[in-house]
C-alpha cells in the first residue's frame, strides 16, 4: 500500500519521472550497472516496473470517483459563503465552526483529542466539509447529538455528521420563552427575530420529536417522518458525496417525473383542490399565503409595515412609509422592531419551513401543521374566515 503522500496522481507521476531519471543512470528498472554481483556487491531495487512509458490515468486509485463526486458538491465549495464568511476575521466565530469547517467540526466532538461538545479553537478560515467530518474512526463512538430543543437523538455513524449540521439553530422552545408574559398583540421592541437558521433537513425529519417548530397550545404535532423500510437515514436518500437525491427508488411506490411532482396524499390542504400536482406545491402556496398574512398583521395590527429580504441578515426589516422598501439607518436597512408575540411566532415558523428546500420528501405533514396553525392564529386579528380558505390541516 502506498504512502498517504504517494496517493495522488501528481506524486505518481513525480515517482514515475524520478524512476525514468534513475533508468538512464542505473540501466534497466530493478538493476544498478555499477555494480558487480562478481564482487558480492547486491543490485540496487525498484518497486517500480521494468517497462513504460508510465500514464498515471491508468494508475488504479480506489477513491478516486468519491474524490471527484465530493469535489463537486456544496461541500467542498471553498468560495461559498458558508466557509468565506469569516475571512476578514481570519477565524471562524466558534459557535459556527462546528459546521462551517472540518477542523470545527472534529473539535466539537472531541475527534481531535479536545473535550467534546465545544469548540475550543481557535478555526482557521479556508476549511471546508472535508473527508474526516465523515470519514473520521471516531464518529463510531457518538451515540447521540444534541438538538437545540434540548433533545439528545441516538445516532449511528455518519448520522452524527449529517444530524449535528442540519438541525438548525433555534428551537420552537426559545420562541415561547421569549414572548412569555408579553400582550400578544402588543409590539415590543425588545422583540428580535428569531432564526432557525439553514439547511435544517434534520430537524424537518424529527417533526414535532424534535421539536424544531413553535407548537401552538392544544395542537398535536407529526413526529419522526418514517418513510418506507428501506429509507431509513440521510444516506438512504442522498448519495453522500455529490449530495445528489437518488430518484430512482421512488419510483417503487410513486408515479412522477420528479421528486418534487411526488403527492403522498389524496386530499388538497391548499384550498385548490388539486390532488394532481406534487405535496411540495401545496407547502409552498401555504408558505406564501403565510407570509402576505405576515405582512399584513404588521401593517394592520402592528401599525408598521415589514419586508423581507431572504439576502440579508436579520431578513425582516421596517417599511415604515409602506413602499416595499426597507427603510435606511446610517446606509444600512433597519431591522424590523415591532414584532408582537403573535407575529414573532408566525415569522420564525415560516422561516423554519422555508429553510429547508427538502420539505416536502423530509416531513411534509409537520410542515403543514406549522403553516396551517400559523395562518388559524393570524386570521383571527385580521378578520380572515378559515372556513373560506379551504385550507386542511
């Protein structure tokens, strides 16, 4: 077995050039002419064949294709933002290297000799999800991960990789402590988005379990999104180097041309009735209806008007003039200060829904529960009939 520094192609080929040099010094591969077996002086050896030319595509490298597939994907994109964010500082801020780096990662669970569960640092930038945030011996000893609800879920594996970076940030939890004891309909400007943060597929797929979302009291929310046998982790879904979705075993039990045209119900919880088009459709039209209620509460109820803008942090800001454009403060837009207890809730469940792209494959019926319930509390200070929304739950 070769070296860990002989396993590229441009070593080989380094090796190759420097046996050829060798050649043409010692004569053929695995003989030195200057020396004289007559005097009892041995040959000089070479591991390297007796015939070339040496090409080193030909050179068998067995993780070559997971190299390459990872190499494309998300994960490895060093001028993405998810790893470039922190260059000015020239460290990432700890609480984000967990995710946002390898080396972060490997240091919060303590694969690098440090106690587990923080990150000692400090992060350089530059680092990216590398081959031992997954590949790492030591992920077989983490039995469970944290989730910001305060769960501990039992993990094997690479699911701790996959669970410890796509659960989000929040938890419906801090929601309800935030606005304890506030008039609901009263704004507050201590009030502050909240923000589940990215990518939160992990916490999707847990549903209410996990506990991801703002749960309305009275309400009974959809755990766990148990798929069919064989779909029983990430991994089951999601080639895990290019990240790609394997469609193709879908098809065992759905007829669609994409796994976004995917129903998995025979009833509308949109109000359109329509049971032809994918359960996705049904979430984003709930989602969108969602937030124009938002927008309208902050104008109606809350006497101040908001906007979003998904590109910039803290992504609802004040339109105190109501011209869809967020008002200025020293060339920057001003975060939006007058959130209720009512629509503070409303805002971090649609935000929470919408941060996940996989939705409506990792746990459609949780997400409808979060948009419906959010839309029900809405309706009641804006004078909209549930009834004539036709909406299902």
């Amino acid at each position: 077995m070769l070296p860990r520094y002989l396993k590229t192609s441009s070593s080989l080929i380094a090796v190759a050039s420097l046996a050829i040099f060798l050649a043409g010094t010692h004569g053929v591969f695995g003989q030195d002419d200057s020396a004289n077996p007559e005097d009892g002086e041995a040959a000089v050896p070479f591991a390297l064949p007796k015939s070339g030319p040496f090409n080193p595509a030909d050179i068998e490298i067995k993780n070559d294709q997971a190299i390459s597939d990872w190499f494309r994907s998300a994960h490895a994109d060093a001028a993405a933002e998810a790893f470039r964010h922190w260059d000015e500082d020239e460290e990432i801020t700890a609480v984000c290297a967990t995710c946002h780096s390898g080396e972060g990662f490997r240091d919060y669970h303590g694969l690098d000799g440090t106690a587990a569960g923080s990150v000692e640092g400090p992060i350089n930038t530059g680092g990216v999800v590398d081959c031992g945030t997954c590949h790492n011996a030591g992920l077989s000893e983490i039995t469970e991960v944290a989730f910001p609800s305060g769960l501990m879920h039992p993990v094997q594996g690479v699911e701790a990789s996959c669970m410890t970076c796509h659960q989000g940030r929040s938890a419906g939890s801090k929601v309800v402590k935030a606005v304890a004891g506030l008039d609901i309909d009263s704004p507050n400007p201590d009030l502050r988005f909240i923000n589940p943060h990215y990518a939160t597929a992990a916490a999707t797929w847990l549903g209410g379990y996990g506990g991801s979302g703002y749960h309305y009291d009275g309400k009974d929310y959809s755990g766990r999104f148990f798929h069919a046998r064989p779909v029983s982790s990430c991994v089951s879904c999601h080639e895990p180097h290019t990240l790609e979705v394997a469609f193709e075993p879908c098809l065992t039990c759905h007829q669609a041309d994409t796994p976004e045209e995917i129903r998995i119900a025979r009833q509308s919880y949109d109000g359109s009735g329509d049971t032809k088009k994918g359960i996705r459709s049904d979430i984003q039209t709930n989602a969108a209806m969602l937030l124009d209620m938002i927008r309208s509460y902050a104008a109606e109820v809350a006497s101040t008007p908001i906007v979003y803008d998904g590109t910039r942090y803290p992504y609802f800001f004040t339109d105190a003039n109501g011209d869809g454009v967020a008002d200025q403060s020293d060339g920057r837009p001003v975060a939006y200060n007058a959130w209720t207890p009512r629509s503070l809730r409303a805002a971090y469940n649609w935000k929470l829904v919408t941060a996940d792209p996989g939705n409506y494959a990792h746990n459609p019926a949780y997400m409808l529960e979060l948009l419906y319930d959010s839309i029900e509390d809405l309706s009641a200070p804006l004078g909209t009939d549930m009834q004539t929304l036709k909406l299902l739950r």
